[in-house]
C-alpha cells in the first residue's frame, strides 16, 4: 500500500494536533504528498478535536468520506465513537484508551461510553482495533509524553511502511532537541507497544 | 515547508511584494495576519484593524497610493466592510488591491454559512477561489497581477478546508515593495457624489470585470477537459476541484460505470466572472453536467442560462433539482450522488453520512471556558445577583455577543440568552427594554467586539434613554481566534507601533453616568456591584476587567493555584457543577484540581461552601 487516509480524534490538550503534525511534516521529508486538516471548531482545552490526514495521494482535498480512511487514530475512549463511520471495512483503529470525562459525566447527569462498547462497534464493522496500554511507561520517574508514544506505536502500523520510523524520529529530534533522550523512548516504547 | 492555506496566502503576499496588510480576526482566516506579525518585516505594515471596514478602508487607500494591498477577514467580516467595498469597487485602484475572505461551508467556526461568492457577483468583483494550499500561495499572487491589470480589487476566497488544510509548499524569496508613494486628486474617481459620477464608476467597473474575463482565460486558469460527445460533464469551482476524480472513483465502486476520460470536466478557479466560453464549450458537448459547488447554485444558475441562450436541452444536476443541499460541506461521497443519479444507480445505505450511530455513544462536550477564564466570575456573578435582586433567570435577558464572551451560553452557567453579530448584544437588549419589556435587561459583550462594533449602539442607547445594564467584560485580549491584539490590548504586552485605548476612558467620553469598575475573580464584589447597577436609571456600564488566563499564564503572570483539602471536602460536587472549570476533576471518587491547569482565580474557593478548596503558593 502506498496511500493512508487516517482519521484522528482526541479532545483539545492531548496534544494531537502535534502527532499529525509530526507524521505530515516526517512524510514531506520523506517525499510523500501529505495534506491534513484539523476541525478544531471553537475547541480550545477539553474540546472534540478531529482531523484528517491523507498521505501518498497527489491532488486530493483533505477531506475523507465517510467509510474510506484506511485508519483511525483515537486518543480518548469516548471520542472514538465518532471515527467508527468514516473507518473503511477491515481498516485499522489506533486507540491510546485515555479518559477525559466532561463535567455532565463527573457529576452523573450523562453517561460516558465503556470500552467494551467500542470493541463490539469494531467488531460489528470488522475493524481492527488495537488499544494500547494506557498506563504509559515511566522515564525517569515521569511518565512519557502521550503523544510521542503514539507516534511510536504508529510507526508500527501500516504508517511505517509509507513513512519510516527513521523519519518520525528526526521529525521528533528536530522539533524538540532538548527533550531527544525521553521522546526517543517514549517512542521506541510505543514503537514496541503494537 | 508544512504551510496552512492561510500561511501560503501571507507567502503569497510577500512574494509579490505587498506594501501594506489589514484585516480582523476572525476563523478561518486568521493566520494569514497570525503568520506575519511574528515576522519583521521592514517596508511593509501588518495591522490588526479595530473592524473589516477600517482594515478595507485602510488597505484600499495603499492601493489608491498604488501599493498592493492585502485585507484579510472571515464571511461575516466582509459583511462590515462591504458598505465601503463596494465604494472602492466603482472607484478602481491604482496598486493591486486583493480582499482574503474565508467562507465556512458546514459552520465548523459557528457563524452564518454564508457564500461571500454572492458580493463578487453583486459588486463586479473578480473572486478567485484556490483549490489548496499551493493554490492559495499561486492564486494571491495572480490576484495583485489581474487587480493591477483591470485596475479594481479582487477577491481571493478561500473555505475552511483549504484555508486550515497544511500541506508542502516551496516558499519563495520576499519581494521588496516599492517605496513610491503616489498621490492622485481625481474626485471623477474617488468621489460619488452625483449621478454621473457613479453611473460611469459603474460602468467602468463593469468593464473591468470583462477586462478580468479575458486575463482569466488567457492565462487558462479554468481548465476544461472535454470526453465523450453527449456524455456526461463535471463542472466544479475551488475546494471541489480536488473531490470530482474521487468522486468518479467512489461512484465506480458502488456500481456505477464511468470510463476513464470519458467525463468531460471543468475545473473552475472561480465562480464570478463566469467562465462563459468554457460553460458554452462543455454545455454544447454534454448531454447532462453535474455541477459541484457548496453552499449557493451560482455556477448552475448560470450554466442553465447559458444553456437557455444557446438553446441546448441538458440535463444540469446540482442544487436546482434537489441532488444537493446547500448547507454543510461537500466531500467525495457527497459529490458522488450525482453520478449516482446520472447513472440510475441508487445510493447505498449510510454512503453519504456513514452509520450515524456510533457516533451518538459519545459523551457530550459543550464548549466551556478554559480554567482560570475572569468569564466565569462574570457568569456567576450575574446568575447571583439576578438571585439576589429576587428574579427569576428566565425574567432577565441577558444578551450575549461574539467571542469567547459567549461561553454563558453554555452548562453550567445558561446564562446568555442571544448571539447575532458583532456588536449585537447592546442594541438588542435596549429593543426589548424600548418594546416594553418590564424587567431588567442585562447586556454582555468583550473588548475587542466593543471597539469592533459596541460603540454607536452604546451611544444610541445614552441617547434613548434606555435603563439597561451593560458589562464589558474586558480580558485585554482578542481571545476566541488565537488571542490577537486590540485597541485596549496592553502596550506592555504588545510593542510595535501600539498605543493602548482604555475602555474606561471611551466610556467617560460616551457620557456613561453611571461608570462601575470590578474584577470578575471577585465574584461577592462583583455581584454588589452588578446590583447596584441594576438598580440605577439610564445606561449603567461594568467595566469587568481581568486579563485572559491564557495570556496571562503565557507571560508567567501565575502566583497561585487552588487546592482541595480532603479532610474539609464532602464531593458535593458544587465546584464542577457551579464552575465547570475544566481543572476540576472526580478521579478515584476524589475531587482533584490539574495543578498545572489551575490559575489560583479563586472562583472554586467561593462556590464551595465547606471551605474545602485552598490557595496555593507556586
């Protein structure tokens, strides 16, 4: 395969707007045509975040249609619900199964979606789900960055026969020099994760 | 380079050699001044305007000067600045003149789905609509050479796909621009007063737009491809241009059969002026052309004129038949229903939408303030005082505006009743208070919508006489697209070529009585002092002032943070459901406060009525 469309939800402050924009910037480098576009809305800390990304097509709007992203990639356990449609049959979803609840939840005025209610969406659609452990591995006594060890696991997906996790580490290395020693293993512990 | 759509138009700019760039905030189109005022650039001014209409005046006059001029907004934007657009579109420009607008097919923003396209056609005005980001970066450039050329402004618009998209794009070198500038006295063309004076700046400007016809095609920017004789057409403009091959593509999977290069298509760069000899080209090949455009039937009301003219039965599928909505975005599964419908195919079940169901497992995410917003206070000051002056929060109108102001409207607070345009929130509470309406009225607006559009109608309402309350609540900052700066923005916090505007002293200037000055983290002083206003006569205005959190924590302004003492707290959980505060959080049945999140603002401090919450020291 030498095009990915992935489809990205996470909640504003998890930091995944940095994620793609680390595997866009890795693609251009690598000479692969990458266009992505983030739906941030009025989202700012605690908001529903999405974005699109589409690699290794040239010409092709950033927009992908429902049922036909190759893959989806979810940082909150109740965001996932909303990449469920736009997943194409046998296509692979990503999950770091991390749970921000919104206020109505912590207060018991709504409900908040359980994990095992994904899986049987996934099922139901013939999804690939892999989830990752949320409790992320300690550097030093802190555990590692959230989204440098999704990029890690990412490079072990269908990404990283497009993009070479080489790539995402001197992405990673060049925009962070002073964090390389623990971004370097959050990734490679991510990397190891799927 | 990874660029934006909005940051290949700043590029774009420079590289041809822009003197002087304008514009209000306002998503999606913000980056474009985002970009540059992070750059020095000698010889060339970047501004934030106070509204779209100075920012188009103030561009329009460079390009009088003949400079090329850059003035960037969103749709609503250019509902402001129209009022003088038009204006300068009679009178033409010198330098190129080039409007950056940036529509929001599907309302991602939360504003009008307007399509700006109808301006260009109703002011003669050429509007180019880039496709992508290396587009936007071409098309700007193109746009100064056709300005310069017709000797009138153009438009580039842009939507929020393509204005948000990032992509690669090889960025050229700065051009310098020219330190001349020209001055003309010629009241035929800068002036509109009497009746031949206009009708031949109008007749000019039509020409002109006929002049644009013939650069446009010259250059080729519409590019038709024709297929199959009597076969079926594709006419799309801007965005969609990248979806119709997809589209084919997406429609040959779910049973329909289209060979390759038989459709003939038309990929528009923009709507007005209509690519007239290319519509004829296709119409007169076709047998039946689907036409891709969001929002408004521009290019199909026009190919079935053409059409008409040329006495041609097609079929022209699009918006007039009911193939297509116009509201929400397009993407590839959508533009593919009129292939479907070309083909006799039916649509597959959930292929446009994808099965809705999943989606609505998802816990709800109303947007709230940030954790330490002075908003908040000013919330739960006016839900307190209403309580106090003993009404009911259905009695009291409190009207709200554009901005993070607007936030009240949401849980937990449900306090903000209105949101129209910018400004909005003054006149419409003094309309209730002048239709009658018995019961206070209370009015909520930011600082930078107060300077943008507040002020005639605070004047109008002195004038009138209205008994209404009005609370600025005056974080210092543009906020809600991306914290730009405004005229009360202080200097401190700024620098260059900035001189702050105090809020306080444009009020004593408007004859306010009744002048009242609070800190929205004071929520106990700031419901006294929202009573006591509530029960003056005339127009009484709080002045609530308190810096953003955001920029506050950005410059290191944070001293303390808010604590909870386990053995004091009961998990009543009044904190999280009076605040909402997102650094407020239940874990292991505990409440918590995210240390690195809390600002120490204190409004949890005094929502907890078991003195559980403490200060921190940093």
């Amino acid at each position: 395969m030498n095009k990915l469309d992935i489809y990205f939800v996470s909640v504003g402050g998890q930091g995944a707007l940095t994620v793609c924009a680390v595997i866009a910037e890795a693609a251009a480098d690598f000479g692969v045509p990458v266009v992505h576009v983030a739906t941030k809305g009025m989202a700012q800390r605690g908001g529903a975040v999405c974005e699109q990304m589409r690699i290794g097509r040239e010409d092709v709007s950033p927009v992908i249609s429902p049922g036909k992203a190759d893959m989806a990639v979810s940082m909150e356990i109740s965001e996932s619900f909303k990449a469920i449609r736009f997943l194409k049959p046998g296509g692979t979803f990503v999950l770091l199964p991390l749970i921000w609840r919104p206020a109505a939840v912590m207060l018991g005025k709504a409900a908040y979606p359980a994990l095992e209610e994904l899986r049987e969406e996934a099922e139901k659609n013939r999804i690939k789900l892999l989830v990752l452990n949320p409790s992320l591995p300690l550097f030093g006594a802190k555990p590692v960055k959230e989204n440098i060890y999704l990029l890690g696991a990412l490079s072990s997906t269908e990404l990283g026969s497009i993009i070479p996790a080489e790539s995402l580490r001197n992405c990673i290395r060049r925009k962070w020099p002073k964090a390389e020693d623990a971004n370097m293993f959050a990734f490679n512990e991510g990397a190891a994760a799927l | 380079m990874m660029v934006s759509g909005n940051e290949a138009i700043a590029y774009g700019a420079l590289h041809a050699g822009v003197k002087l760039v304008s514009g209000y905030p306002g998503t999606p189109s913000s980056e474009v001044i985002g970009c540059l005022m992070n750059m020095e650039l000698e010889g060339t001014h970047v501004e934030w305007s106070v509204n779209e209409k100075v920012a188009v005046e103030t561009a329009a006059a460079a390009g009088w000067a003949g400079h090329r001029a850059l003035c960037t907004m969103k749709m609503s934007g250019l509902n402001v600045a129209y009022d003088a657009l038009i204006g300068f579109a009679y009178s033409g420009t010198t330098g190129g003149l080039v409007i950056y607008v940036t529509d929001d097919p599907g309302a991602t923003t939360g504003m009008c789905e307007q399509d700006s396209r109808g301006f260009a056609l109703m002011s003669d005005m050429v509007m180019l609509e880039p496709d992508s980001v290396k587009q936007s970066y071409e098309m700007i450039q193109t746009a100064f050479e056709i300005s310069e050329s017709i000797g009138s402004p153009v438009f580039v618009r842009s939507v929020t796909n393509v204005a948000q998209a990032h992509a690669p794009l090889e960025i050229e070198k700065r051009a310098m621009p020219s330190s001349k500038t020209v001055l003309i006295r010629d009241i035929q063309r800068f002036t509109k007063a009497g009746s031949v004076i206009a009708t031949n700046q109008h007749k000019r400007l039509i020409a002109s737009l006929e002049k644009a016809s013939a650069i446009i095609e010259q250059k080729g920017l519409n590019i038709l491809k024709l297929g199959e004789k009597d076969g079926l057409g594709i006419v799309s403009v801007g965005s969609l241009n990248k979806i119709a091959e997809e589209a084919v593509e997406l429609a040959n999977e779910n049973g329909c059969c289209f060979e390759p290069g038989s459709i003939s298509t038309l990929r528009l760069a923009c709507t007005i002026p209509y690519a007239h000899s290319e519509m004829d080209r296709i119409i007169g090949h076709c047998s039946a052309v689907i036409v891709l455009e969001e929002l408004e039937p521009y290019v199909e009301r026009e190919i079935i004129v053409r059409a008409f003219r040329a006495n041609k039965n097609i079929r022209v599928i699009g918006k007039l038949d009911g193939t297509y909505p116009r509201s929400g975005e397009y993407n590839a599964a959508v533009a593919a229903v009129g292939l479907f419908a070309y083909s006799n195919v039916p649509v597959p079940e959930h292929f446009v939408t994808g099965d809705p169901l999943p989606a609505q497992k998802c816990a709800a995410r109303p947007i709230t303030c940030c954790a330490g917003c002075p908003h908040r206070g000013t919330y739960l000051s006016i839900k307190q005082a209403i309580k106090e002056e003993g009404f009911k929060p259905e009695d009291v109108l409190v009207t709200g505006d554009v901005g993070c102001t607007i936030l009240g409207m949401n849980p937990p607070f449900h306090i903000l009743w209105t949101e129209t345009a910018m400004g909005s929130s003054i006149p419409t509470a003094a309309g209730y208070k002048l239709s009658g309406l018995e019961t206070p009225v209370i009015a909520t607006i930011g600082d930078s919508t107060f300077f943008h559009a507040g002020i005639p109608p605070l004047i109008n309402a002195v004038q009138h006489e209205v008994d209404m309350t009005v609370i600025i609540m005056d974080n210092g900052w543009t906020a809600m697209t991306g914290m730009q700066v405004n005229p009360g923005t202080e200097q401190a916090n700024e620098g260059k070529q900035h001189r702050r505007i105090d809020i306080y002293n444009v009020l004593e200037g408007l004859d306010i009585e009744n002048i009242y000055v609070t800190d929205p983290y004071d929520t106990g002083g700031m419901t006294k002092t929202l009573r006591e206003a509530l029960n003056q006569k005339g127009v009484k205005v709080v002045l609530a002032r308190r810096e953003c959190a955001i920029q506050a924590a950005r410059r290191g302004a944070r001293h303390s943070y808010a604590a909870i003492n386990k053995d004091l707290c009961t998990k009543c959980k009044r904190c999280i459901s009076m605040t909402g505060c997102p650094a407020i959080a239940v874990a292991d049945g505990m409440v918590t406060i995210d240390r690195e999140l809390c600002n120490g603002c204190s409004i949890c401090f005094n929502a907890c009525p078991f003195k559980a919450v403490e200060r921190k020291l940093l």
